[in-house]
C-alpha cells in the first residue's frame, strides 16, 4: 500500500427492487445527518464486509459456492472473498432494512428478535444462521458493478453493488441507528429528484440507478449487467497527441469495454474514463505524468455510466474541471461545465470543438480536432454498451448527427467510444 493513502475496505451495497404500479422501484434510505460517513446521503443498504462474513460455517449454508461467486464477480477475487461479499451483502440487507434473503422454518417473531440481538451485538450472522436454520440464498444477488472510493479519503471502501428483489407479501422495516428515511423511487424518479436537488446522492448510486432506468425486471438485470471477466487495460499511442485507453469495464460499471482518450502534448483533457475502479485511471495518469504533461480537464461525450462512471473520481484527485454537451449535467451528481454547439474547449493544448451529436442521447457531443485529424465520437458510430440497458435511441436524430460530422470533418478518423469487432482498434472512418 502506498504511503499515506488509506486502504480500501471491502464492502457490499444491494438495490433492493419491487414491482410498482409504473414500473421497478428501488429502495433508498437516508443516512442520518449525524453519520461520520455520507451523512444526509441517499444510498442503498448496504456496508463493510466484516471477518464474520466469511465464516466457513455461513459458506456452508450458502446456495452458491465460492468459485461461483467469484465467478459471478468478474473472477479478480479469491472465491472466500467473494462469497464472505455475498454474505455480507445478505446480513447488511437484513440489518438496515429488516429483508433477509434466506429460506428457513422459523417463526417471523423469531427472525425480528434475531435481527435485534445482529444490530446489538449480540449475536453474529453465524450464530443467527444456525439458530434460525438459515439457507443463504445467495443466488438471488445479482451482481452489477464494483466501486472503489479515491484515493485521499479518510475512508475507502471497495464495493461491490448487487440487486436483488423484494418478494411478494415482504415489506421493508427499519430499526437502529443507520437510516434517518426511506423511499422507494422508479430510477426515472430519483433521477429526477436528484436533478431537482431534493436528493443528495454520489455517483456510484446515480450510476447505479441511470444503468437500472429502463430495465424491466431482474431477470433482464442479470442477463444484461452482469459484470464480465475483468480485463487488462491496454494502451495504444494513436498519434502523438492521441493515446486510447481501453478500460475493462466488467470490473466497475457493467458494459463493453470503454475507450478512454487522453489528448494532448504537455497540457492534455481525458475523454470518457468510464472505469471507476482505479487502476485505468492510473494509467492513464501515468501516461502523462511520464512525459510531464497535465490533465487540464475530463470531457465526457455522455453522461451513460459507462462512459462517465469514473469523471468524479478523477476530476477530484486531479482538482479539474468536468466538460459535458448541453444538458449533459442533469443525470450526475457533480458539478460540471455544460458545453455549447461548436463550442472551442479551453482546455489541453490541442484544439477541441465539441459538436453536438444527439441520437444515442439527448446530450451526446463528438469531439473534433481543429486539423480535422480525427474526432472523437463516443457512441455515434453504433457500438453501444453490450451489457448495459440503455434507453431508447432517436435514429433520426443520430442519421443527422452521422451525416452532420461527416460533413464538418470528411476525412477526419472516427475514435470510437467502443472497440467493434469489425474494427479491433476501435477505428472507424465515418
């Protein structure tokens, strides 16, 4: 570990889902003003992974094994490790919100008097496991992402995020000291809430609820966010002012791997870091700070998590500024820079215009050099997350926009937001 800098505890977060009379709801609490962590925050239940979770007596009552749960995880975890994330998933579920993802014979009385003596300390989820003839069912934790906290923060959790619904004829029930309120919110709504500045949130649960807007139910959770094998970040020096950085995202946000692009000589804007998990946006700092350039500012083409999932945590480690297209800001929970149509970006020392390109979005901007090089297009060549649910399109809208950069920049090279497998590299010639 480096000096100075604190290390990540693991932790486990679940999105708790209900069917609603417009759609899937999710489960927020509200921390209470008096936490030393997140206070008046709007998060999901969930919280650190205790030496407790990983008790071979709670693995033995789990559905899954451990080699499924770290395979369910992406595969970059030790299978207790991943399992004990699973466990404590299931025990701060039941702790914050009174759900117990279990079956077992014992009397409802019994299991309210069991979460009473976990919150007291007196007991722990083995004991209440075994004197309630508990089976985890972790096999109802669908995992979704992983989010480290940055660098600089007294204290840093490494989270995995699950969803998981709510039974039929099971309600939510709070007690202790962990929860000042609760809701449950379409994610269109908490969005919006969020936007209007009624819910204070960070980005690993706007991210989080923006990837869940549109889903339908879980099982289409699990088919379409389920994290992929994390894989390795590679680089590719495109040009001397353009490096790609192609970001795994199965281990952060669920998706198709993401390509980053740092642009620039000594003064250099990084485009689209969509990996929240650290080391991608470690290297694509070290490749500046190894040949002593800056990163001026984060640009993004769109707000979807896989593009944007890892902004703020980089825009606060470097202290710069966020760049989105018009409108862009209304989804994320931090504060950034809205850009106009044709609008010069006062940031590096390559020449970048934004273009508003809508059609995958509303807010969907290109980035385009002033030597007409190259433009950057995010996901306007077509390739969109495959593991992601995504709204819908405006295919008339993204045919004006095509034809619109094909006729500011003929014979720019198209940097596309996703690798193609008809275009390995990533290249596209618009």
């Amino acid at each position: 570990m480096t000096a100075g800098i604190v290390e990540a505890r693991p932790a486990a977060t679940v999105v708790l889902l209900r069917s609603g009379p417009s759609g899937l709801e999710a489960l927020l609490t509200r921390r209470p003003a008096t936490m030393a962590f997140a206070p008046d925050m709007h998060v999901f239940p969930g919280g650190r992974v205790d030496a407790g979770d990983a008790d071979p007596a709670l693995a033995a009552r789990s559905v899954i094994t451990a080699a499924d749960a770290a395979s369910g995880l992406g595969g970059d975890l030790e299978p207790s490790v991943a399992l004990a994330a699973h466990v404590a998933a299931i025990r701060e579920l039941f702790e914050e919100a009174g759900v117990l993802l279990a079956d077992t014979t014992a009397p409802p009385r019994a299991i309210a008097a069991g979460r009473s003596a976990l919150l007291g300390g007196d007991a722990t989820m083995a004991t209440l496991a075994a004197a309630l003839g508990l089976t985890l069912r972790t096999d109802r934790l669908v995992p979704l992402s992983r989010w480290v906290t940055p660098p600089g923060l007294d204290r840093r959790f490494d989270t995995r995020f699950f969803a998981a619904s709510l039974e039929d004829g099971i309600e939510a029930s709070f007690e202790g000291d962990e929860v000042a309120d609760h809701a449950w919110l379409r994610p269109t709504d908490a969005l919006a809430e969020m936007a209007g500045g009624r819910l204070a949130m960070w980005p690993p649960t706007s991210a989080t609820l923006q990837q869940l807007e549109y889903a339908s139910s879980l099982d289409e959770i699990r088919m379409r966010l389920a994290p992929g094998r994390l894989g390795e970040v590679t680089l590719e020096a495109w040009s001397p002012v353009v490096t790609r950085v192609t970001m795994p995202a199965g281990g952060g946000v669920a998706g198709q791997p993401v390509c980053a692009y740092l642009i620039g000589r000594q003064r250099c804007v990084l485009v689209d870091p969509g990996d929240p998990t650290g080391p991608a946006l470690d290297r694509a700092i070290g490749i500046a700070t190894a040949r002593g350039a800056t990163i001026d500012a984060i640009v993004l083409t769109h707000a979807d998590p896989d593009h944007a999932g890892g902004a703020a945590v980089l825009a606060e480690r470097l202290a710069v500024p966020i760049l989105v297209g018009p409108g862009g800001g209304g989804v994320l929970p931090f504060e950034v820079r809205e850009l106009t149509d044709l609008e010069s970006l006062d940031a590096g020392d390559v020449e970048l215009q934004a273009v508003l390109t809508p059609g995958p979005r509303p807010d969907h901007v290109a980035y385009q050099a002033a030597d007409d090089a190259f433009v950057v297009t995010g996901d306007l060549d077509g390739v969109r997350g495959e593991r992601s649910i995504l709204g819908p399109p405006d295919p008339a809208a993204w045919a004006m926009s095509r034809a619109r950069l094909r006729e500011l920049a003929p014979d720019a090279t198209w940097l596309t937001g996703h690798p193609s497998p008809a275009t390995p590299t990533g290249q596209r010639h618009g």
